[in-house]
C-alpha cells in the first residue's frame, strides 16, 4: 500500500503481464486494453467491490465505445503502421 501511494499507481495489471511476456518471447504482437471500474484501496476491499458495482454499466458503455473506436482504427493496419 505505501509502494502504491508513494509512486501514484492508478490500476494494478494482473492478467495480462504474463501473457505480454509469453508473446512476446514467441515474437507475437500482443495489444491488451484496460477497463478501470475502481480504484485501489488495498486496506478497503469492499470499497473497491462498491465502486466496482457503482460504476460498471458505465464504465462498461465507455469500454464499448473505445474498443470500437479501436477496431475502426486498428482495422487493415500491419504493426509496422502502428
């Protein structure tokens, strides 16, 4: 929790760390995009589980519309363009 104070983390990335590294020793492109619903409260989980359920359908509109937004722009492009 001071580490997490201290240098102003925003949101821990838990799942897709591994995967990144995996990939990219296999010399396979990997984009992984974040959908933040709570904020970090170590010493306050059921702070974090409300917010989570306070801001889901919203966050969940949000994420739709930039994961489209993405595709739109990712689509036909190779890595190189990037």
């Amino acid at each position: 929790e001071d580490i997490i104070n201290m240098v102003g983390v925003a949101c821990l990335d838990m799942e897709a760390a591994p995967i990144a590294q995996i990939l990219n020793q296999a010399g396979v492109n990997m984009i992984a995009l974040k959908v933040i619903s709570n904020g970090v409260y170590p010493a306050e989980p059921k702070r974090m589980e409300a917010e989570y359920h306070d801001n889901r359908e919203e966050v969940s509109r949000r994420a739709t519309q930039a994961l489209s937004q993405l595709l739109e722009y990712l689509d036909g492009k190779t890595p190189a363009e990037l």
